[in-house]
C-alpha cells in the first residue's frame, strides 16, 4: 500500500493579504493599517496612497519578439510592434519629508519596483527619506525616526 505524503517546501512566496479597513479607508494590508494607526497616535500627518509616480514611461516597441504569453503558456509568436506599458508606483504613506511603503512579504516584480522608485526618489526627491517597515515592530521604529528628525 503506498501513502503519498504532501511535503512543506521551504520555500515561502507572497501571501495575498486581505484587505482591512479603517477610518472609512480601505488598506491592502493589516501592515498598512496599523502603520495609518500609528502614524496617526503620534499626530503625524499623512496621505495613503495620494501619489503615484511613473517610474518609466510607456513606449513603442518597433522589433519583433517572438515569446510565449507572460504565463508561459501559448505558442512562440510575434510579440513586438505594439505598445509597452509605462511602470508606475503608488507608495502606501506620502508627506512632504517621508514616504513609507509598508511590505510584509513582496512578490517577484517588488525589488525591480523599488529599485526604479528609489532612483526616481534620488533624482527628484532629494530632501525625502524612505522608509519601508516589515512589521509591526519596524512601524513602530519609522515612527519615532520620524518624529526625532522632525525634531532636528
């Protein structure tokens, strides 16, 4: 008699978060809702979400490309000549001096992301300090970086 017994793998992917909301706001994340909740008991101001920057603008891809779809499923085809879409990125906390971006676990297009964005930031944000918390302990310690340079 044989038993198939279904394994752990080791590895851990993005979890879909679900959705929460607060305050009449409706946040992707516990994170992103605890991080408003803090941010709010120490009377720091802030938009969700208010802004999103476009961190490379579409354009027209004149070559052929011969690929499979993007699920890897399909024939090879010619998938050039068309229009490629820009990429955009909308943090979760904008001010005048900070943005923070709440991520738990991120999924596979995250650290292309935000590479690009923190040199958008560089480029034309000089004088904003990013901050990306991972739990609820490093929400905690973006709050208080933020109140002592605000304190400078």
């Amino acid at each position: 008699m044989s038993v198939n017994i279904k394994r752990k793998s080791g590895k851990r992917g993005p979890v879909k978060s679900k959705k929460v909301t607060y305050d009449g706001i409706t946040f992707a994340s516990g994170l992103e809702k605890y991080m408003y909740m803090a941010l709010a008991k120490a009377d720091i101001k802030s938009n969700y979400e208010g802004q999103t920057y476009q961190l490379l603008e579409s354009f027209k891809f004149e070559n052929e490309s011969y690929e499979r779809q993007a699920n890897g499923k399909g024939d090879m085809v010619n998938r050039g000549c068309k229009n490629v879409l820009g990429i955009k990125y909308t943090p979760d906390f904008i001010a005048d001096d900070f943005i923070i971006e709440t991520k738990g676990r991120a999924n596979d297009s995250f650290p292309l992301r935000w590479k690009l964005f923190k040199d958008y930031v560089k480029n034309n944000l000089p004088d904003v300090t990013l901050y990306k918390p991972q739990n609820h302990k490093e929400c905690d310690i973006v709050v208080k970086l933020i109140l002592k340079s605000r304190d400078k």
